[in-house]
C-alpha cells in the first residue's frame, strides 16, 4: 500500500450496522509512501493507523 500527504484512507466496516470511515492522510512516516499513517478521521480525531486488509487508499478527487 502507498499514499502520499492528502490522500484519502477508506475504512470499510467489519460489522453490518457499522459506517465506513475515511480520513485525511496527514502524514506518510513510512519510506516512499509506505504505513503508517497520521490520519485526521471526518469526527476530528488523529491516528496513527497501519491499514490492513479492510482499508483503501483514494486520491483526492480533484486528482483523479
């Protein structure tokens, strides 16, 4: 997995009435792009996350 500064982290749901999640990657502290992660989540709250199999990286959409 690779992402960059203002990419977007997707967190899908393990449960069925459970929301996705997606945050703001504020910061990348692994090399060239790699986890963890510094995440800003849409409820304000920060992270450090390492992504597993359940989350996605999406560009910006101005930049697809």
């Amino acid at each position: 997995m690779k992402a960059a500064v203002g990419d977007q982290l997707h967190v899908h749901s393990k449960h069925v009435d459970e929301a996705d999640q997606t945050g703001e990657i504020l910061e990348v502290r692994g090399p060239d792009g790699a986890p963890p992660y510094l995440v800003r989540f849409k409820d304000g709250h920060q992270s450090l996350v390492y992504p597993g199999g359940d989350c996605e990286v999406e560009k910006p959409a101005a930049q697809q």
